[in-house]
C-alpha cells in the first residue's frame, strides 16, 4: 500500500436531480482525485469532516482508495474464511432450511471469487467442496475434509479473492 500526506479537500457539492439533490464530497491525493455522493447533506459534512480530521492529524492516505490509511479496516481475510465465519455465526441460531439456504447460497456466489482458473476443480468438485463440506459447521468441525473434497477444499482456499479487494469494488 502506497502512501500519501498531499491531500486536499474540496467543498461539499449539491448537485440537484429529479428525485432530490446529492451532495458531493471531492478530494485528492497525490494529485488523484476522488468524490463520494450522499443523500442528505449531514452524511457528506461528517465524511468530508473525517477526511479534513485525518489531513490535519498528519495521517497518511492511502494512494489506491484515497481514504486515510489508518480507516482501512477492512480485514485481510479470504472470501473463503469470511463466508465460514458467517456459515458459523448464523448456525446455531438458524432452522434447517435457512441454514441449506445460506449453504446454497454462498456456495453458489464463492466460484465467482475466485482468482485463478489453472488447476480449478470441476464445478461439481468446487460445489461438493463448498456445499457439503465448507459451509456446513457440523461436518466442518467434525475433522479435516474427505479425501475425496480435500484438494478442492484446499485449492478454494488458495485462490479467494481478499475480503479488502471486495471492498474496493465498484
């Protein structure tokens, strides 16, 4: 992560459109400049408040999302770990058929996060892996995969996009 203290705030904007104005907060860092839109006026003052807070506090910006660098709170987690960490979160409070819902689902959003296509896994591999095995706690915590989904489990592992570059998406 690249890192900068040439930061400059502009003032807020209102732009006006036809289901109500936004309001624009501008800025730049490194001569690169971002905006953010909000709703309501008192979203973008307290943004661009943080943002003239942490130019004064002589805090570096980060140079790829233009916000400060010590706001980055975006954990370094995979996709992978995060979806098993939410898998585990919601189980012992949830039914059967919303715990297959959320196995469902999640096992069939993950194989678009994925980062490499060499060396992938059948879909039938990447769903047995995830749908059966990952996003299952009981069985997760029962012991290591089958030998038969753990190189799938392995490779999913590997290759999930960071939850920080979701983050950065637009």
């Amino acid at each position: 992560m690249s890192t900068s203290y040439d930061v400059r705030v502009w003032k807020t904007e209102t732009v006006p459109g036809a289901r109500g104005d936004r309001f624009k907060v501008r800025w730049a860092v490194a001569g690169r400049r971002w905006k953010q839109s909000f709703r309501s006026a008192a979203l973008a003052d307290s943004f661009r408040s943080e943002l003239v807070a942490a130019a004064r506090k002589g805090e570096p910006f980060d140079t790829e999302t233009g916000r400060p660098a010590t706001a980055q709170a975006v954990p370094t987690t995979s996709w992978y770990e995060f979806a098993c960490s939410y898998v585990d979160m919601k189980w012992s409070d949830a039914a059967g058929k919303s715990r297959m819902g959320i196995a469902e689902t999640l096992a069939t959003v993950t194989p678009a996060l994925l980062t490499e296509r060499r060396g992938r896994p059948s879909q039938s591999a990447l769903r047995s892996a995830l749908y059966g095995w990952a996003f299952n706690t009981r069985v997760r915590n029962a012991g290591d995969p089958p030998a038969e989904l753990a190189d799938a489990i392995r490779w999913i592992e590997t290759y999930t996009v960071s939850v920080a570059e979701l983050a950065n998406c637009k």
